[in-house]
C-alpha cells in the first residue's frame, strides 16, 4: 500500500525536510530564540490582577494536598489559582486539563503557546505573562505574578528550585520528554484535576490502539523508522516521545529502534551521513520545520548533503516527512493528537477523535 500523506503538504519540491530539533537526549531544542525577560512592570502587574477565578469544575476538597516529586516534597494548602510553569510541556499540561489558572510561563524556541493550540485553548492562557526563556526565567517577574504554584522539570531548571520555592509552592519533575505521561498525571495532582488528567492520557492511548485496529484491519503494518537529520543525525527509539505514540498504534520499528530494557531512557541511536542505510524501514519519517517556518531555510542548508546523497536516495523505504513541533520538539498531550491525526491521514483510517 502507498501511504498518503496529508498531514504535511508543505514538503519541498525537493523533498529535502527532517528536524531542526534538539541535541538533548531527554528534551527538544536546547538553544531557543526566546522572547525577552524583560516585559514591563505593568505587565506583570496587570496579569497579577487578573486570572484569579479558580476552576469550579476541579476537585477543591482534594486540598490541601502533600505531593512528592523529585525534588522532594511539597503542601499545596489549596486549589491553585495562580500557576506559574517554567517548562514548556506544564503549560501545555494545564491547558490540556482546560484549566485557566496560568499567569505566567517560560518560554521556548521564541513561544511560549504552543502554534497548534486551538484558539479556545488560547483563551484559557491569554493573560499569562512571558518571564523569559526556558534557560534563563526572570524569578522577580515570577515573584511579582504572586503565584501560588510553581511547576517545572529538574532538567530545565535545576539551579532554581531553591529560590522558586521561597517565593511559592514549587513541584519538580525529574524530566521533561520521556515521562510526560507521567508529568501530565503530576500537574492533575498538583491542580486538584487527577481524574481529568487521567481522561486525557486514556483518551490518548485509546484513540492509538483504535487507529492501530483500523490500519492492521486493512492488513498492511510497515515498519516505521523515525528520525532527524539536523542539528544531528539521530534515529528516535521506542521510548521516545514519538516512539511511544506508535508503539501505542501497534505499528513495528526496526531492531536498531528498539531500546534496550535495561536502558529504557535511552531514547534515540546516532547515525551518521556513512550510516544512513541504518534508517531504513517500510515508512522513513523524517522531522522537518513547516515550509513556511522561519527554520526552515536553514534547515534545508543542513540537510542537503544528506539527502542529496546517494544512501539516502537508495532507501528502499518511503520518505515522509513530518512536522517537528508535533513529533518531538512540543512533547506534551497537545501535542500527542495532532501526531495520530498525521498517522490516520497518512494510511488514509478514521482518526478517532472525539466531536
């Protein structure tokens, strides 16, 4: 069967695309153009007026309530009403949880509102104000929002967690990308939301299998390699986020794809431009910035080399590139539909997804 791809029209005539992502194991994109942490003392003023209206559908009754998390632990005394996130997948958590309580967030790659959010998703963060990168968050912005909550990942912001949690309740987990799952149901505890935070990720792997049904039922499960040519060359594993997705769906991966069980955290094999043969499956997906992106021209400088080579022309399998905010750079349950919407479009099945 040839496989359609809908979900990423913007592909080069050349067909040159693959990921500008990140060079870290564990998250997306290290070096981010991030907006400046600088904003106007009205602006955290104005946004430490507003979004103070707690959610009547979460579960206030469950507070106050003793988290353990990385860092050690934490009493949130009750239902959070001013949430500052310092991670980019806790502010996509909170929205994917419909919950309005964001004042303020770090951000990442140049945003912090993720480009596919819906324009209602927007809404539930509008007031949220920007405190600077992922790297380097202004804690005096945070401190004037005067948040009740502050949630983050030891791996973006190790140094601070001392000094956040002077200023409030502070909640860490150990990672950021291959235990999103994992963050999603901490961010339901921390928000008094366990039960909608559970919805979400069974709505998720539910909505995998039923693809996966649909695609075996027309008897054609390829094998799928996942991987990025820039900024390095990396096939993504079966733990990775995308990895994981897929293994969801039932489709197989290449033996070199599969991570070892002792080392379940390694989530991606390099390879290089001697080794692309390595890549090889029935379906290469290959992260790609959108046509259109900013990214994208330098993206196509990187990888010209590769894919204007001959290894990689002589893959046998089919070539499809996909967007790198949804497959891996914006690891997170928004994120994680859009992939299985670009899966169900590609081997043309009902994507199951809710009205």
């Amino acid at each position: 069967m040839r496989i359609k791809l809908v979900a990423f029209a913007a592909a080069s005539a050349l067909g040159l695309s693959a990921l500008a992502a990140c060079s870290s194991a564990e998250d997306p994109a290290d070096s981010a153009a991030g907006s400046s942490a600088a904003s106007s003392a009205e602006a955290v003023t104005s946004a430490a007026e507003q979004n103070t209206q707690s959610d009547s559908s979460a579960t206030t009754s469950a507070f106050p309530v003793t988290i353990e998390h990385f860092r050690g632990t934490t009493t949130i005394p009750a239902k959070p009403e001013r949430v500052v996130v310092l991670d980019n997948s806790y502010l996509e958590n909170i929205i994917a949880l419909g919950d309005d309580s964001l004042v303020g967030y770090a951000s990442f790659n140049g945003s912090g509102i993720p480009p596919y959010a819906t324009e209602e998703q927007k809404k539930l963060v509008a007031d949220a104000v920007d405190i600077g990168d992922v790297k380097q968050p202004n804690l005096e912005m945070v401190a004037a929002l005067r948040p009740d909550l502050i949630l983050s990942s030891d791996y973006r912001s190790k140094d601070y967690y001392d000094k956040l949690s002077e200023i409030a309740p502070t909640v860490y987990s150990e990672k950021a990308g291959t235990t999103w799952r994992d963050n999603l149901l901490l961010t339901g505890q921390a928000l008094g939301k366990q039960d909608k935070a559970q919805e979400v990720l069974d709505t998720i792997v539910n909505r995998a299998h039923a693809i996966g049904d649909d695609i075996r039922a027309k008897g054609d499960m390829p094998t799928v390699s996942i991987v990025r040519l820039a900024p390095n060359m990396r096939m993504f594993r079966d733990t990775s986020f995308p990895g994981s997705l897929i293994k969801d769906i039932g489709l197989p991966r290449p033996d070199n794809q599969i991570a070892p069980a002792d080392k379940p955290e390694d989530i991606f094999t390099d390879f290089s431009e001697e080794t692309v043969g390595d890549i090889d499956a029935d379906l290469i997906l290959y992260m790609s910035p959108k046509q259109d992106s900013d990214r994208y021209p330098a993206w196509q400088e990187a990888v010209a080399p590769v894919m204007e080579g001959r290894l990689w022309n002589n893959l046998a399998g089919e070539k499809k590139p996909v967007w790198d905010r949804v497959w891996y750079m914006n690891v997170s349950p928004l994120a994680a539909p859009l992939l299985l919407d670009d899966v169900a479009d590609m081997f043309d099945v009902d994507n199951h997804r809710e009205s």
